[in-house]
C-alpha cells in the first residue's frame, strides 16, 4: 500500500536507549538530507508529550516517525490506531522488537530508506483494559523480569533482558492463573502468560514465533510449572522459538480474553507497564497503518 509522500514530523526521545537515540539523531538527520526529505524534529517530554505532537502532526498533514524504542512506538501507535494517518519507525531504543519483526533496519540509512519508500502495511493493535499496545502484553515471571529491565541503567541493549531473568529467578514462585476465552475457562499453575499480536519482545526473543501482526487474534502464550533450572537452560530456545516445542507450553489463539491471577501482577507490554490484573485483552484488526515493508506473502 503506498502512502502519500508528507513532511516528516521526527518525534525524539532523549533518554531513550540509555542515550543511544540522542547520539543517532544527526546520522539520521544525515540520512533525511541526503534524501532530500522535508522534516523537522521535536524533542518529546513525556508519553502524553509524545501523543500529543504525533496527534497535531497528524492533523498538519505530516508524517509521525517515532524515533526511540518499543515503549514510544507503541504508545504513539496506539494513539493513531483508527486514523488515516500511518505511523513511521526510527528504531533507537534497546530492543526494537517491533522494527525487527517489520523488517526496518536499524541503522539510520537503511531506516531512513524504509520512509522514503511511501509503503505502508496495517496491522492489529492489541488492548488491554482499554490500553493499547503494538507487540505483546505479559504477565508473571515477564512482566517481573520486565520490572527490573526497566530499572536496570548499568546494562545497555537487548542484553538487559537477558540479565533481568536471573535476577527475577530468585524470588520466583509460580502462580495461578486463569483464562477466559470465549465460554471456556483455562487455568493452570506457572510462570506466565503472552498475549502476543506480535512474535518478538525482550530484545529478539521469540516467544510467540507464529504470531502475526495482521491475522486478527492474539498467541496466548502459556507456560507452566516446571523447575527452576530447567527454566533457565530452556532460555536460549526462546531467541529461537523452539521453545514452543516443550511440554509446559501451550499456546492457543483468541480474538479476546479475560485474564486473572492468584496474586497482584502488572501487564507490561512494549517493554512498559500498561496496566494491572485483571484484565480484559481484545485484537482490534487492523487498526494502524505502518511505513514498512511489506507484509511476508
């Protein structure tokens, strides 16, 4: 789908990344005169600082490109969900998951060659209790190992999640949850439950590796209990997905669910906290347009 051709309105997050973004603005901005594409650049503030300029640049006929990491690329999507308007990606946080799993380089130039293409694909965008997010809302043992990524400022990278799981192993002890998925209640005793509308998150781990962004329902993702260190020694499969193949996985697909558990735990998704159990988790199919190449046929 191509896109109109619109002045590039470069919403920037300077502390995304550890930093990182603020470095890569004068390569991309290289890379935007090269091509000799109109943009101006806006320093973002906060979340609702963010959505705001997306939502004017919008209305001024410009493009919104989010240059910063998976929490602001979801955020300001969820804020264009429904629009006419497509959302555009300079990946420059720690995992950008989401560019990876839509092809859009990490390096400015080939970022930048992405926007100057004018393609455009749409994708679902997930919700949970009425938040909306991009790549996949956890519970449990992720949203803990999440927690600590997030408070965590020595490490730079993808490897920060990495570092997070064993931290989060310690104090771990496993939970109930349930599921409603339709008329049918699921519940099980484990580490934790994905709901993912895409295949990546923490940085390339694949968790749900036969998620698609455009197929209308999420790959809840179940894992069950099992010990400690066999846990542990199972977290290389996830950057592979084969994970999937082991015994305390299940996974089954919905448009929409309703999920609780036997203690407190927060749903992060994007790599922020999105809101808290219980929670009531929906697709709403195809509701934001991307500056990306196209979809795999």
């Amino acid at each position: 789908m191509e896109v109109a051709e619109r002045p590039l309105a470069v919403l920037v997050n300077p502390s995304s990344g550890g930093g990182r973004t603020k470095a890569l603005l004068p390569r991309f901005g290289d890379e935007l005169d090269k091509r000799h594409l109109a943009f101006r650049v806006e320093s973002t503030r906060s979340a609702e600082h963010a959505v705001d300029l997306a939502l004017r640049a919008a209305d001024a006929g410009e493009l919104p490109v989010v240059m910063s990491g998976d929490g602001l690329v979801g955020i300001v999507g969820g804020a264009l969900a429904g629009g006419d308007v497509p959302l555009g990606i300079f990946p420059a946080g720690r995992g950008n998951d989401l560019a990876r799993v839509l092809d859009i380089p990490s390096e400015p130039a080939g970022a930048v060659s992405v926007i100057a293409s004018w393609q455009a694909r749409t994708i679902d965008v997930g919700e949970a209790n009425g938040q909306r997010f991009l790549g996949i809302a956890s519970v449990g043992f992720d949203s803990e190992c999440n927690r600590i990524a997030n408070e965590t400022k020595l490490i730079k990278g993808r490897f920060v999640y990495a570092y997070s799981v064993p931290r989060a192993l310690i104090a771990w002890k496993p939970a109930r949850f349930t599921l409603r998925v339709g008329e049918e209640n699921m519940r099980f005793s484990g580490w934790s439950v994905a709901a993912a509308n895409s295949s990546t998150f923490g940085g390339g781990m694949r968790v749900a590796p036969d998620a698609s962004l455009d197929d209308g329902e999420f790959d809840i993702v179940m894992v069950g209990e099992t010990g400690k260190l066999r846990y542990l020694s199972n977290l290389p499969k996830v950057f592979k997905g084969t994970h999937v193949d082991n015994e305390e996985v299940r996974i089954v697909r919905a448009r929409s669910f309703e999920l609780s558990a036997s203690r407190p735990f927060a749903v992060y998704a994007d790599g922020e906290h999105l809101t808290d159990l219980p929670a009531s988790l929906r697709v709403l199919p195809r509701a934001l347009s991307v500056v990306a190449p196209p979809a795999p046929a």
